[in-house]
C-alpha cells in the first residue's frame, strides 16, 4: 500500500509491480442541477477527477445508484446514467459494472480504478517552500448551487456553472504530468482553504495566497453577500478557520468562498517556481482558461494559511 487510510489524500494507491500502482476511489452524492442528464455527467467528472489529482490514468468505473423507484420515472435514471456514460467515454474509460438500490433519495456516482507507475504518484503532503500553487478552475459552485436551489440563478448562471462541473480534469492531469509537480489534490467538498488546511498540515511550510489571483465565477459573490451560503461553508469555516489569518481587506463575502465547497472543482497544483509560469501558459494554451497561479508556499508561520 503506497497511500492508504494513515493519510487524508484523494485516493488509494496499491502497488502491484515495480511499474505499475492502481489508484482505487469513490464519490457519490444528491442531485445538485435539475436535469438528470447534467448530473450525470458532473457526478462521473467529480469521481474521475480523484484520480487526476494524484497524477494517474483512470482506466475502468462502475456505477452507484440509489433510486426512488417509486417516486421517479425510469427514464430520470436512464438521462443520469447516460451522462455519466458520455463523460466516462469522454474520459478514455470503461464502464464495467455497478450496483442499484432503491432509495428513498436519489443518489447517483462512480468507483473508479486508475493506473500510475509507483514512483510518480502525488499525493497532498510533499510542499516545498518556494513552491507556486496552480488552481486550473474557479471557485463558488456550492455557492451558485445555493442559488440554483432558491431559483434566484439565472438560466445563463446555470448553464455555465454546470459546464464548469462538468469539465473533465483530465486535460489539466496530462499537462501537469510533464512538470515537477510536489504535490496536488482537487477541490472539492472543503473547499479551497479546507483543502490546503489538509495540506499544511504536518508539512513544515504555511501558505500565502493572493486573493486578486484566484478565480470565482462572476455572480459567486453576488450571492456570498445575499447570505446564499451552504451550510458545507460554514462547517470548514467553523473547522479550519484557526488556520486562517485574513489581512483587513478580505471581506466576509470573499472569505465565504474560500470556505465555499465546491463539487467538481479544479485541480490544485504544489509546482516548482521555476517551471510554474511555464506550466500555466501550457494550461491557458489549451483551453483551461480559468487556470491562475494563486500563491506560494512560504517557510512560516508554520501550518497557517496567509490570505492578502
């Protein structure tokens, strides 16, 4: 076992020669988007997007369902299995199996295997001062979502906030793959600061990040100031936030975000500084536009996260 359950990290990585390693997880949820078909295909991204984080190839998935059979018409499960269909092909993987129960509330994910060679493997917990961090999609779907759910969002809001989860990491995973990449992880239920909370801690270096560099969707703080905040947000804030020192100008609203939980976020990217521009302009060169070098790591203060 090269990464097992003694370390937070993405997924499991077994090793089974000396070239090759399989990457093991599993990610499922609740429907966060109306159409059945748009939910497939966000939850297979984010279950995908795992294995992407710790520099691997995914290679074969398998279904989770849990349907209300009563309460629902087959057809909704049809639309979310084939947009979970679409987005695995779309991924160069195979669909092998899978499992079904009837459930009073629809639920809807993937197992997914991938394929690394064992001294390639990335995990959260290898910083290096001096390192620049990488985010390759913006932050506030928890947000947007929230205001999906009070039909407050606009049509246009929604549509581009579910292209935005629906993206595949995997472009972003096989550019990184050709850099000196430290460390990595994807941003998920935490959110951006309750990811790089798991990552400072027990690493000897603290965090600086540049709020003006991080990308947001455009109507995400429109919506932290309205108070459409998920409750997710305000339990990473009530968990990490010791770890977290705002300089005076970061508003409650911006720091909402970085609380913000995201489904299907980006990658976050630990790269040396010396191939970091290098790296984004490879990322914007071929279409990850939202791609920003957010910060650094820094020496100290030790485990604490500067937010300027």
């Amino acid at each position: 076992m090269i990464v097992g359950l003694n370390q937070a990290d993405d997924a499991g990585v077994y090793k089974i020669t000396d070239d090759i390693a399989l990457i093991q997880t599993v990610d499922f949820f609740t429907p966060i988007v109306d159409d059945p078909y748009s939910f497939g295909q966000i939850a297979a991204a984010n279950a995908l997007s795992d294995v992407y984080a710790m520099g691997g190839i995914p290679k074969t998935a398998m279904n989770i369902v849990a349907f209300p059979q009563k309460e629902m018409d087959i057809s909704i499960l049809r639309q979310i299995l084939e947009g979970g269909l679409d987005k695995i092909r779309e991924a160069g993987v195979v669909l092998i199996g899978g499992h079904t129960i009837e459930d009073k509330e629809l639920k809807y994910g993937l197992s997914i295997t991938g394929l690394i060679h064992p001294d390639k493997v990335l995990t959260k917990n290898n910083l290096k001062a001096g390192d620049q961090l990488i985010l390759t999609k913006p932050l506030g779907t928890g947000i947007i979502n929230t205001a999906i759910k009070g039909k407050i969002a606009s049509e246009d809001v929604v549509k581009n906030v579910t292209q935005i989860m629906s993206t595949l990491n995997r472009k972003s995973g096989e550019i990184m793959a050709g850099y000196k990449v430290h460390a990595c992880t994807d941003i998920t239920g935490f959110g951006l600061l309750g990811h790089l909370a798991e990552m400072v801690i027990g690493s000897g270096c603290g965090i600086e990040l540049t709020a003006g560099e991080i990308p947001i969707i455009p109507e995400t703080l429109e919506y932290a100031g309205m108070g459409l905040i998920p409750a997710g947000a305000y339990k990473n804030r009530e968990f990490r936030e010791c770890m977290v020192e705002f300089a005076p100008s970061i508003n409650r609203a911006l720091q909402d975000v970085l609380f913000d939980p995201q489904t299907s976020g980006g990658l976050l990217i630990m790269t040396d500084k010396k191939v970091a521009n290098d790296l984004l302009c490879e990322l914007l060169d071929n279409g990850i536009e939202s791609a920003s070098i957010i910060g650094e790591v820094i020496s100290g203060p030790i485990e604490k996260i500067i937010v300027k």
